[in-house]
C-alpha cells in the first residue's frame, strides 16, 4: 500500500465530517479573507473551490476521496488506468510491432497483461477484404471457423479463450501460467498463416498521485488525464480517464460512419487564441488507442487541450423476449427500458430482405443535453431447449448512426437459422456520446 493510502486510510473520518452551519462560516471566513487582500472574483471563486476540493478529499463517499485513495499506472497506448488488486496491468507494450510477408501483415497496437490474462489487440488483412458479402462476413465471423490467432510462449502454444472480431481489427485474450508471466517473448501466430509477430512487455511502475502521469481534470464522477510529450515543432497525446465501470470501449475520436454528425476533433489551443487540429496519421496510429498528433510551434506555452466529446458505449441497456412475424408483417411492441439518461423505446421489428429490421428511439430523462446516444445495437439470444435458456449464436448486426438531434433510428440483422414465427430474446447494447465539452491545461 502506498504512502498516500496509508495516509488517508490513517484519518478518523468521522473527526472530519461537519454540519451545514460549520460548512458555510469556513467558505464564508474563506472569502472574507480573499476579498480583504483584493483578489478578482474570479480567484475569490477558484479559491474556495479549491479549498472545498481539499477538503473533500478527507470525507469519506465523495468523487475526491476516492480518487485519491486509488494508485494510478501510466500504459502506454492506454494512458492512466486505476489499479485494483484483482486486475491491475502488470506488464506492457511500450511500442506497437508489425510482421509483413507476402502482402500479408499483422501489426499489434496494444498488448499487456492484467491478473491471469495476456490482452491483445491487433490489426490485420489476412481473412477480411471489402468485397465480402454480408453473408460471407457472418460465416467469417463464425468461431467454429475462424482460423485460431495462437500464443506462443516459453514452450506452449496457447489458444484464446476469448476473440471479439470486426473485420480486419481482433480483441483476443489468453490465460497465463504464474511462470509464463515474466517471459521475455511472446509471439502470435494465425493458424495456416506464415506471419508470426514477436513482442517484448515490460514492467508498469505505479504511481501514488495522478499529478505523475500528466495534466488532468475531474468533471463529477470522472477524472480525464492528457499526457503530453513535445518534440520542436511535434506534440504527441495521450488521452485517458478512469470513470464508471459501466462505460466501456471509450474513445475520443469519432468512427468513419459518424464522420459529418460530430463536427470538432479534439483539439489544443494555445494562449493566443490560435487552434491545432489533430494530424492526418491519426488515421494510421490510432485505430486502438486515444493518442493525438499536432503541429504546434514550440514556442507556443500555456496550451490547452480541448476534448468536444467522448464516445462510449453500455452493455445490455434492455432485454425483450419475442416472436418474430411472418412474412412481411410488422410487429408493435413499444418496450420501454429505463437508462440513467434516457428512455429507449423497441417500438417494432419487422422482416425486411431476409434481415430483421428493429425501430428504435430514445427519450432524454433528466435534460441532460450533453449526453445523446449515437445508435442501438441489438444482439440475438436464441432458445435451445436442451441447453435450457437462450444462447447467442453467429449474428451480423448493423446501424446507420443517429443524429444528436433525432434520437432514433433503424438497426438491422441477421443470425444463423433464422426463421419466421421463432422466438428469441433481444439485448440492446447503447453506443453513446458524452459532448460536454472538456477542457485540460497542458501547463
């Protein structure tokens, strides 16, 4: 345990926990004493902010506390991520590597080690092309035969216990031995494929404060880090953040099909006035991580990173048991599920082509403006009865994605078997946009 929790875990709590009244005459002696040595509202205010945020950090249950009482590692490729015992990252990727032969590559971005588990994300063009069809990407898709992407380590060979697959981009996770953990190599390998890629992790180092890892900001229940390296006219970001467990896959940086509907990349600004935009290798570096490239002039100080909005997506935001129509019948169902920021509405499914085609829309529940939902993604559950319960199988699922004004839109899809009249259970996955805006000092 680091000093800064031993410290904090020190304190009597209850020692330090006041009343209302007692909390209103400090902020108020506070700004008596600023006004007496004639400082700007402006200071006047971030004083006693300051003063409040300090002083939170020692109660107990708020965002501050928390976030102190954590120990911090930087991942390279990843950027500040909080350790907790049962999965802290132990070993890292310092730079992505690529293997090349024939026109075939396979080029790892990230790679590192959490608990029992080597995580790997890697890119490449050995099975997918643009010219397959939808059917011919289901079958792709498909575990039962999808060439396995091997670990090679010490003197095992490994399969995966996990690939999540999109086209040419792979997620795959294998489970470790306590001894193949420090090894000095690791290599993947695509069953009947000649392109092996060898790599190197080294070790993270923890840190206690997350000043150490760069510039941040705390907005709520979230903490937003950028770490900045300058090199003459060259500026490199990484951004990062640790927030709720529920948000996943977050990135600051819009796909392909949402280009037009988000209008401002992330961006610095320096004290000026002036704005630099992001690099166009952008496009070839950071297809998995939330790293930034600008052209700013060194002499160019007091920078700040602006952050338009961050992406994010929740898991299993609504479940519906149906029976699917016949034919081309339509079928009303108007199943609300409640988020903590909207309401979605399953408003119909219907059969369109030999695909299943879902109506979806959502309400905003707290007028909360800066959080809209980009689209709904429907996941197909089907029975097996021997099995006991529902089962995902092979599945394509698309959707075009909605627009921040209009909350709703039409998802389509297709599973393996799939007939008229069948029942089956749909999960609805929200991939979401944060666009308050977010702002970084890059002292």
């Amino acid at each position: 345990m680091n000093k800064v929790n031993e410290y904090i875990n020190s304190i009597d709590h209850e020692k330090h926990r006041l009343n209302e009244k007692t909390k209103k005459a400090i902020i108020g002696k506070t700004k008596r004493r600023i006004r007496k040595r004639k400082v700007n509202v402006i200071n006047m205010i971030a004083a006693v902010i300051l003063f409040m945020f300090v002083f939170l950090a020692f109660i107990p249950d708020t965002p501050v506390n928390s976030f102190l009482k954590q120990a911090f590692s930087f991942i390279p490729g990843i950027g500040v991520k909080a350790e907790i015992e049962e999965s802290a990252i132990t070993a890292v990727l310092k730079e992505k590597v690529i293997s090349e032969k024939d026109n075939q590559y396979v080029e790892i971005y990230v790679a590192y080690i959490q608990g029992d588990y080597l995580n790997v994300r890697l890119d490449t063009n050995l099975f997918y092309n643009q010219s397959m069809t939808k059917e011919e990407a289901l079958q792709k898709a498909a575990s039962e035969i999808m060439e396995q992407p091997l670990l090679k380590v010490a003197n095992r060979t490994i399969e995966p216990v996990q690939i999540i697959y999109s086209g040419n981009l792979f997620n795959i996770s294998y489970e470790l031995e306590e001894s193949e953990k420090d090894s000095e190599e690791f290599t993947v390998c695509f069953e009947g494929s000649n392109v092996m890629t060898s790599f190197r992790l080294e070790q993270v180092s923890s840190i206690s404060n997350p000043e150490e890892a760069g510039y941040y900001t705390v907005i709520d229940d979230m903490m937003f880090f950028a770490n900045m390296k300058r090199e003459q006219n060259s500026c490199e970001v990484i951004i990062s953040s640790i927030i709720p467990d529920e948000y996943k896959n977050i990135s600051f940086e819009w796909s392909d099909i949402e280009n037009g509907i988000f209008k401002t990349p992330v961006h610095i600004v320096d004290e000026e006035g002036n704005t630099y935009y992001p690099l166009e290798l952008n496009l070839d570096k950071n297809k998995f991580r939330n790293t930034f490239y600008f052209d700013v002039p060194e002499d160019k100080a007091n920078l700040e990173l602006v952050i338009p909005q961050f992406l994010y997506d929740i898991s299993d935001v609504g479940r519906k048991i149906v029976r699917l129509p016949y034919n081309e019948d339509i079928r009303i169902l108007d199943s609300v599920f409640e988020m903590k920021s909207h309401f979605i509405t399953l408003k119909s499914i219907s059969f369109v082509a030999e695909e299943l085609k879902l109506d979806i829309s959502a309400e905003n529940r707290n007028d909360n403006l800066n959080t809209v939902i980009r689209r709904v993604l429907p996941k197909f559950y089907v029975k097996r009865e021997w099995l006991g319960g529902y089962h995902m199988i092979s599945q394509y699922i698309t959707a075009d994605p909605w627009s921040p004004d209009k909350q709703q839109g039409i998802s389509y899809g297709a599973y393996e078997g799939m007939k008229e009249k069948q029942t089956i259970e749909i999960v609805l996955d929200a991939e979401m946009a944060y666009t308050g805006e977010i702002r970084i000092k890059l002292h």
